[in-house]
C-alpha cells in the first residue's frame, strides 16, 4: 500500500547538548505535549531520547499537512520522516 505524501508521518527533532541535555529534553518534551493538546494535533507521540551523557533529544511527530505550522511555530532542528516499524 503506497502512502500520499500528506498522509506521511515526519518526526520532528530537537537537540540537547551538555551536561544537563537529558533533564532538558525531557523537560521540552512536556511543552511538546502541551503543543500538541493546544493544537489539536492529528497524532500524539512525542517523547525524549538519550543519545550520549552529553546529547539527547526531544522528538514529535506530525501529520506531513501540519508540518509547516508546526515548523514555523517551533523551528526544530531537522526533521525525519517517521517509519512506526523504526
């Protein structure tokens, strides 16, 4: 089954540097939550990830249609598009 480019889920990517990157991640991972309630987002899977002591990141992810607002909004660092087997 082939998927229309607007039915494509993007993962959206913040990063954290530095001691205390995990603790921010998971704290802008609350207001990636927030976001996503006061927005009525079509998806609701956000969430926090520890790459290194030193880098994590916070994550969301859209609907491809709500990714320009969403960028514009929150001006993530890079963008990937989400694959759920991933």
């Amino acid at each position: 089954m082939k998927t229309s480019l607007l039915d494509r889920k993007i993962k959206l990517i913040w990063d954290f540097k530095g001691p205390a990157a995990e603790k921010t991640a998971e704290h802008y991972a609350k207001h990636l939550q927030e976001y996503i309630f006061n927005e009525e987002l079509k998806y609701d899977l956000v969430g926090h990830q520890k790459i290194t002591d030193f880098h994590s990141l916070a994550f969301l992810v859209v609907a491809e249609f709500e990714l320009p607002q969403v960028r514009d909004d929150l001006k993530p660092q890079r963008g990937e598009v989400y694959l759920e087997d991933s």
